[in-house]
C-alpha cells in the first residue's frame, strides 16, 4: 500500500492535477469570438451580436471598438481576431494586402452603407445648411483626423469636392481621434458643425439638427465584414458573418440609420445620381430628430419611419 508519504504524494500529485484541469477548463471557458470593428458600429452590432448569442447558446462575442485608422497595427502586432468590420473598405483592403484576411467577396460581403450627414447643435444657431458653410470665416469645426477615424478621410473628400478644404483647414477646433468623439462635441456645442455617419447623428436626436448633404457630395459608404486570416473559430465566425449579412442583420442596421439600398455610387463613393434612393431615409432622420425633442408627437412608423426604437429609446432618457 506504500507508505504514509508515498500515499501523502499521490494524493498531492491527484490533486495537483485536477487543480490544473479546472484550471485549464475556465481559461477555456465558453466559445468567445474576437470581432474588431469600426466604433460607428457599436450599437448595431451589439444588437446582432444579442440575437447570435441567443441563437447559440454558450457562444460569446467580445467586441475591440475604436477608430478604424488604429486595427492594422493592432493586428499586425497581435496576430489575434476572428472577424473584422472598419467603418470603411479602404482599411479592409489594407489588411487584405498584408495577408490578414482569409474570407471575403467585395460584391456579396457589405453588410450595410454609413451616410454623411451635417450636424449641429440643438437649434442650429449658425444657421448651417450646405456643406458650403463650412467655409464661412470663425465657424468652429468638428474634424476627425482621418489617420485615425474613417469620417476623417471622408470630411476631407467632401470639402476637397466642395472646393473649400483650405477654409474648413483654417476653421477647425478639434481633430477627434473616434467619431463618437465629434457627436458628443457637438451635443455640447463645442464646435458649430461637422460631418459624421447618420448612424452617429442618430445617437443625439434630441441635442442636435441633422441637416442632409446634397447628393453629388452625399458619401454611401460600404461597410464590408470578413473573417481574419488567423480565426480560431472560423466554422462560428462565419455563422456570425452570416447573420449580419442576412436579411435579419440588415433590418437592424436599418432600425440604427444605416443604409441598405442606397443608390449607385461614382468611382470616389458618392451618391452618382439625384439621391432618391436614399431620400426618404434622409426624411426620416430628419423627422426623428424633430420628433425626439417633442413629447406631444407620437412615436410612429408614420412619424419616424423605421426609426422607431430609437426614438422610444431617446424618449426615456432624461430631457
């Protein structure tokens, strides 16, 4: 039977072991996907990401949020991540020529389009209603610098069409690193104006006005998602990359302002036609910031279109 000690040390070994397995089991854990995606994407992919949870119980998605212009470094040095969404396509083509990405088709794999839109604080007091006004001398602008955030090189795109970059230059007050930092500059009247995604605009229906931009400088921007070339879990990563690409995945990109039938593009991303495909979404946006800011209107599909959650949600929060 061995000794007192002998047995003493088996008992230790045995429970050494079984230390070490519990262990390794909770480092385990549950199947956690890393998704690194754009910060303008936060409140639409936390939806879709409750419904993927719902749908496969056990599974977990932990998201990496911040400016687009921030993920390749990010990912070059970790070498970590299953799915990648930035706010534009131009940073999934990027991680695309440095071998980082593993699943993608640029003609099926666009999840939704981001639409620029013109905000100001509450009341519009400068009285802002083109992107032309930029322009105006001791407007204080909201920029993004765009080697960090999307909007950045997109507020540069539109100005340099519009023919007043320089001037815009000269009137800028900030330079955000992230867009929800220019949404929160704006609701605090830090800066006059600026451009951000409508998906942005309608996180503040009741602290700004939502002025749309003319369709020959209106940007649709393709939102791709793909999986990465270093997936742990690609069998469950493209099950989430199917739902967001899903009819499901789509309505609720809608339900955050994003577009889904927008209209053709020309070879920059910019509406290349009258923008009626993307005018009544333009309408409604407009109508629940109006609408938001004014307890005596109903929250209706008539008065807000498919914007209705969002401005119930709004409507809760303290005036």
């Amino acid at each position: 039977m061995g000794s007192r000690r002998e047995r003493g040390g088996r008992h230790l070994l045995r429970a050494s072991l079984c230390g070490l397995l519990v262990v390794a089991a909770c480092r385990q854990g549950p199947p956690a996907l890393l998704f690194h995606a754009g910060a303008g994407q936060r409140s639409s992919l936390d939806e879709i990401a409750a419904v993927f949870t719902a749908q496969h119980p056990g599974a977990r998605v932990d998201f990496s949020y911040k400016g687009s212009g921030y993920f390749i470094a990010d990912i070059a040095a970790s070498r970590m991540g299953d799915l990648y969404m930035p706010g534009e396509e131009y940073y999934l083509l990027q991680a695309a020529s440095k071998g980082f990405i593993a699943d993608y088709d640029p003609r099926t794999d666009i999840a939704a389009h981001f639409i620029t839109v013109i905000v100001t604080p509450r009341g519009n007091p400068k009285n802002i209603v083109r992107i032309e006004d930029f322009a105006r001398p001791g407007l204080r602008v909201g920029l993004a610098d765009p080697e960090a955030a999307a909007i950045g090189l997109w507020q540069e795109k539109t100005f340099i069409r519009a023919g007043i970059w320089d001037q815009v230059k000269k009137n800028a007050t900030m330079f955000a690193k992230c867009i929800p930092e220019l949404g929160n500059a704006v609701q605090l009247g830090a800066v006059d104006a600026t451009v951000v995604w409508a998906t942005t605009a309608v996180l503040y229906l009741k602290d700004i006005e939502i002025i749309p931009i003319e369709p020959r400088l209106r940007g649709l921007i393709r939102l791709p998602v793909a999986l990465l070339a270093f997936c742990k879990r690609p069998e469950l990563a493209r099950q989430l990359k199917a739902l967001i690409l899903s009819d499901q995945g789509r309505a609720i990109f809608h339900s955050h302002a994003y577009g889904i039938e927008v209209g053709p593009a020309d070879a920059d991303g910019f509406c290349a036609d009258d923008g009626s495909a993307t005018a009544l979404d333009m309408k409604w946006l407009v109508e629940a910031a109006r609408v938001a800011k004014d307890p005596t209107i109903p929250v209706t599909p008539e008065t807000v279109g498919h914007l209705v959650g969002e401005v119930n949600r709004q409507r809760l929060t303290r005036w």
